[in-house]
C-alpha cells in the first residue's frame, strides 16, 4: 500500500448501457497493476479552462492484474459528472484515473468463510466484482446476494447475475422489488427487512463475510438490522453513497 | 494536465468559495454518511472519555463531567476524502487543549495520539494538529445534540485535516512517542491527511 498511486490514463474501449441512467464504461488503463473485488478508482476530469473535478466509483470487473477494467455508473439528475461520463463520454475518449484504493470493503477467493452480499440498487457494483472473482477463481465459497431494485427494469447485470445463479456453484441470488412488482414474481418484494436477511442471509453462526453496498439510508437499515439478528459487527462492512437528506 | 474533452463542469463556485475549497473537492450542501460498518449506538450512562499517556490512564470523563468543563463552539469547513467539502458547519464541544488541561498537564505531551472508538475505528495524529484550538471532542452539530449516524453522542473534530480524522463515536485517546497508523491509514489512506495538499492516500506528496 505504499507505492504511489499515479494518475494514468484511461482510454474508452466500451460503453454498455445496463439499464436506464445505468453505464457501464470499459477503460484500457495501461499501467494499471491489478486490483482486488471491492476496491475503487478516483477518477479526474479537467475543463479546457483548467476547472477540474474527481470523483470514485467502484470497480465492476473482477479481481485481478488486467488492464482493462469496468466501473458502472449511475446518473445523479443534478450531479456534475455522472451526466457527463453517461452523455458524453465516447469510445476512444480518454480520462484520468488512479487506484486501486480501499483495503477494507474487499473480499479474495481464499478468504474462509461464506460470502453474504446485499445491494441496493447501484451498489450491487463492487459487489458484482466480488462476485465476478468468486466465478473465475472456480470458488465454491458458499455466497448469496440479496438485490434491491425499484423495479424490474431497473435491475443491473440482470442476465449475467442469472447465469450466475444458474450454475449451482454454491452462490444463491435473491432479487427483490421495492416499488413495481409484475405479476407472476418470485422473488421478495418490499425493502430488505429482518425477515429475507434471515431467510435469504446466512445465520450470525455460520459467521459469513457481510458486505453492503446501496444509498446511505439502505445501508444503516441494513447494517442496524444484522446487528439485530446478531451478526458481529465487525463482520459488516459497508459502503454508502449519495445523499442523506440532511440539507444542514 | 490531461483535458477530457467535452467536460465543461458545472457553474464555477466565485472566487471567495473556490478558495475556501481544496483540490479536487466539491462543496455540497448535503450532510453525507460514511462509516466502514454499523452505526455505534453508546446511551450517555455507558460512555466515558478517556486520556492515556504512555499506557497509564491519564484521565476519565463520564459525560456529566465532559458537559461541565468549559465548551467551545468552532465554526468551519469540513473536507471529506471522498471529494466533498462543506461550508460552515458549526459544532460545540470541548478542545483538546481544554480536556489535557483538565487532565492535570500543564503543558500537552510531545508526540502522536491514536483516537480509539467504539466499533473498533482507530486513527492517528500528530499532538500538534490537535492543540492550539485546532480539534476538539464534538458533542453538538448546528445546536443540537449530535446524532449517532454523524458520530454521536461524542467524535472527534480536527477540521484541518480530512474528515476521516474526526473519528466518530470517540472514547480514547493515547498519547504516545510514535507515530502508528491508524484504521485507513494502515489500509492504504494518508498517515497525516492534509486536504490542501491533497494528502488522500499513501504515497501522496
């Protein structure tokens, strides 16, 4: 951790559209050395008047030393960059970046134990790297995920998050809808309360690696929870974003 | 510097804001939460602050006692390494200098500190960057008591430095002659955290 982290530059090799107001931008990043599932990148945008802005999204794309990574974003209506890397940004394009950073809300394929993901809409990202590792690695970790989307359409990585699930490796996927429920559902419906962490989640005594990632009010809801059910809180990582609501 | 073409950026902050903003920062006027794990939740009864110097307790405070020695407001931006900065922010507790006084020391000890917290969360300081009414244990934000979520019912405020550095829900705090990495610090963040010269992460300046 202590080598210096340089800005490199990163060409657009791919834009994909997840869903609605959803990216995901692959980058060529020569120089890049490697990242484990979980960690982030800054990333550094400067106006032709010298007006620059950072900001850090997480990697998508599994661990290990490829140069070419993933980061998924999200538009914020009002926000500043993510229009500008969902509006504008072209294949070939480059940007500035520098990472990988986070040595806490990380998870290998060695690490002992079951893997218990949850994710609020967005923050399913580090998480699918995580995930992404888990199924190159041939890892029989057992892991299980809970997915909170609005609704259907909102779901990122939707088909790969099947296949996934599809492969009886170990790893169970449970999606659930907070807003819009079509007929003929099977999974949860309604926000993630005790009930799918218990059923869905592994028990505090299996002692599994707990990992929640979502806007700041879904996190604490979440977390607040475990510790309920009696998950150690030193088992829970966790990792907000966005606003709170509070203006002061 | 590499332009990245198409970015124009939002409406520039005036000239009066963009200096008070380090580099790489933007200012937001939302109060955002960041917390490696759960939130702490300690009642007033079961929390106490302590002082160690050199592994012996110096001090203990219950919070009756923290609440009677004299209390500080501090008006002044905060600088979150995750990029946002906010303006302002007006907090009321006790400064080091007042709580090393009340502790017996006539003069504060030579040295680093490491602030210890309830969930486990550690991080560390030069003494220098928390006396001389640089920092203080914050026990209200904007006139009310502060919230578990923002670290309450006591954190950490050392506004000169990133925010990571004002610990929430603080309870000790060593005095000691070495510098030890702290809970980020040792997982790859800056040993000191300094937001005007961009001290984010190890390895920087």
């Amino acid at each position: 951790m202590n080598s210096l982290l340089r800005w490199l530059l990163a060409t657009v090799s791919q834009l994909h559209e997840e869903t609605a107001g959803v990216k995901t931008i692959s980058f060529d990043v020569p120089g890049w050395r490697g990242h484990v599932a979980g960690q982030h990148v800054d990333i550094r945008l400067t106006a032709e008047d010298g007006y620059v802005a950072q900001r850090s999204y997480s990697l998508a794309s599994p661990a290990g030393p490829d140069p070419r990574i993933q980061l998924t974003v999200e538009r914020v209506d009002d926000g500043e960059v993510s229009p500008f890397l969902l509006d504008e940004l072209r294949v070939g394009d480059s940007i500035e970046l520098r990472g990988p950073i986070g040595g806490y809300f990380t998870w290998s394929p060695g690490t002992a134990g079951p893997l218990m993901l949850i994710a609020g809409g967005s923050g399913i990202a580090p998480l699918m790297s995580m995930l992404r590792t888990r199924a190159l690695a041939s890892s029989r970790a057992p892991a299980r995920l809970l997915y909170s989307s609005r609704s259907e359409r909102h779901i990122i990585y939707r088909g790969e998050l099947d296949r996934l699930h599809g492969a009886r490796d170990g790893f169970i996927l449970t999606h659930t809808l907070t807003r819009e429920v079509p007929d003929g559902w099977t999974g949860e419906r309604g926000r993630i309360g005790r009930t799918p962490l218990t059923q869905r989640g592994f028990a505090p005594r299996e002692r599994p690696h707990v990992f929640v990632c979502g806007p700041t009010p879904f996190v604490d809801a979440i977390a607040d929870h475990l510790v309920a059910i009696g998950h150690e809180e030193s088992s829970i990582r966790t990792e907000r974003f966005g606003p709170t609501g509070e203006s002061k | 510097m590499h332009i990245t073409r198409g970015f124009k950026g939002k409406a520039r902050a005036d000239a009066a804001t963009r200096d008070r903003v380090p580099p790489g920062q933007f200012v937001t006027s939302d109060f955002p939460i960041l917390t490696a794990g759960p939130t702490q939740r300690t009642g007033l009864d079961d929390w106490t602050l302590s002082f160690q110097l050199d592994g012996k307790l110096l001090a203990r405070w219950d919070w009756k006692e923290l609440e009677a020695l004299p209390q500080t407001e501090m008006k002044t931006d905060i600088h979150c390494v995750t990029k946002w900065s906010k303006l302002d922010t007006r907090w009321r507790g006790v400064t080091i200098d007042d709580l090393l006084r009340a502790a017996g020391l006539a003069e504060s000890p030579a040295g680093f500190v490491m602030a210890h917290c309830d969930g486990g969360y550690s991080t560390n300081y030069a003494i220098a960057d928390l006396i001389d009414s640089r920092a203080m244990v914050a026990t209200h934000y904007e006139d009310s008591p502060l919230p578990a979520s923002h670290g309450g019912p006591a954190r950490m405020l050392v506004p000169h430095l990133y925010f990571w550095k004002s610990a929430k829900w603080i309870r000790r705090l060593a005095f000691k002659e070495q510098n030890v990495p702290g809970f980020w610090e040792s997982l790859g963040d800056h040993l000191r955290g300094d937001p005007w010269r961009e001290q984010r992460y190890s390895g920087d300046e």
